[in-house]
C-alpha cells in the first residue's frame, strides 16, 4: 500500500474508535514516535538504580550470562511448565 492509501486507511479506521479506544491509539503512536528518538523515561536514575542494575550484570557474568531455567523458577512454588494451558 502507498503511503497516501495507508494514511487514509488509518484516517477511516479511527473514525470508527470510541473515545476510550481512541484515547488508546493516541498513547501507542506517542510512545512509537518517541521510541524513534531513543528511550523515554518518566522517572530519573537513581542510585540504587544503577547499583541493582550493576549487581544484576556481575550476577549474569558470575554465571556466564545465563540465568535460571523456568523449570527451576517454577519448582520453588511446586510448578511444572505442564501445569500451564500454553504448554498443554
């Protein structure tokens, strides 16, 4: 579809949204146009940010990148991946 044919399909479609679901539109093209521009953060870095986010990398590093397998998360609460519809 030409971009002209795309514009004003997405022109037609959004004549049919209810101000909720309008409302929604709106919010997801801002974040994709903000994305365009790099991240957007609501809320400064904190120090404790930067440290959790730096004991995080050292844990991933002490354990070769990797982290820990689903099966072994799911154990600590008697879980199995069978346990869940998506894996039946």
């Amino acid at each position: 579809m030409a971009v002209n044919t795309l514009e004003a399909k997405a022109h037609e479609l959004l004549g049919h949204l209810g101000p909720s679901k309008l409302a929604a539109v709106v919010q997801l093209l801002e974040v994709m146009i903000h994305d365009e521009d790099g991240p957007v953060t609501s809320e400064p870095v904190s120090e404790e940010d930067r440290r959790r986010f730096h004991e995080g990398q050292a844990w991933f590093a002490q354990r070769g990148g990797k982290g820990i397998p689903m099966e072994e998360v799911l154990a600590e609460f008697g879980l199995k991946p069978e346990d869940f519809p998506l894996n039946k």
